[in-house]
C-alpha cells in the first residue's frame, strides 16, 4: 500500500506541481500519457533493479512489452512532449527530461526500500504482457487509480523535479 500511495504521490505532486506555470486541467490524452510513462518507468525500473534477483530478472519482459507498445509508448511521448512544450515553451524538454528523472528516481528509491520490491513486480510484468495496444492504456489507468492519482487539474508545484 505504502509503494501504491508514493506512486500516487509522484504522479499529483507532478500534475500539482507544473503548477508555477500556469495550473491548468489535462485534456484526456495528456492524462493518459502521464499514467502511460508513469506504467513505463514502474516497469523499467523493476526491469533495471530485479535482474540480478534469481527468477526475477525481467529484462526481456521490458522488451517485449517496448517492442509489442513501442508505437503506442511513442505516441504517448509526443503528447508529453506538446505538454510540457505548451507549458513551458523554451524550456519545455528541459522540464519533461526533469520529470521523467524525478519519476526514474522516485521509483528507484522505492524499489531499494522494499525488500519485497521484485516479488511483487512480477504480476506487473503479467498484466501489461497479456493486453494489446488499447488495454495497456486500461492497465496504466487501473494502477494509476489504486494509487489514489483521480488528478486531472495540474499546477507546477505537483510534478517531480518541478517544485521550486
């Protein structure tokens, strides 16, 4: 639970935290490329920590799943991309690259607190696995909501990496 509600964290003090920018809400998409790269670097994370775990080396699992949604995990990055464009012009890749490290690095830090970490990332791997390009969307959401993230409204004191 304690994992789920950081997660959670991240993702409303991301979307709550672009906010000396102007707070603004999310148009559906850009809500669903956030929980989408959220999903991603959960993923990559597990992929990175867990491979010198013994049957917990998800490495070629990451892949498959990059390989199977590359096309939609890129669209989803694009959207990003015109988000943080919209929201900070000059700066915006800077920003974006902010938070995807501050996600990275949330993540990561949780990982090595949880003894139980890589266990419990094996059913993630199963679940994005076992859906096509439409449900791993449904997949990003359903974890996003059992992490407590209903945010839809975003300001730049809510985003990792963004807090002045």
């Amino acid at each position: 639970m304690k994992r789920l509600l950081s997660s959670a964290a991240v993702v409303v003090f991301f979307v709550a935290t672009l906010g000396e920018a102007q707070a603004r809400c999310l148009t559906k998409d850009e809500r669903t490329a956030f929980q989408m790269r959220t999903l991603q670097t959960e993923m990559m994370v597990a992929a990175l920590s867990c491979r010198n775990v013994p049957d917990r080396d998800f490495r070629p699992y990451y892949n498959s799943f990059v390989r199977k949604h590359g096309e939609w995990l890129a669209s989803h990055s694009r959207v990003l991309q015109r988000y943080f464009q919209q929201q900070y012009g000059a700066n915006g890749r800077y920003n974006m690259d902010k938070f995807t490290t501050a996600l990275a690095n949330e993540t990561s830090q949780r990982s090595m607190a949880d003894p139980a970490y890589c266990e419990r990332s094996e059913s993630l791997f199963y679940d994005v696995l076992a859906v096509d390009r439409h449900g791993i969307e449904d997949v990003a959401a359903s974890r996003a909501a059992k992490q407590g993230d209903d945010t839809t409204c975003v300001s730049d004191a809510s985003i990792p990496g963004m807090a002045r």
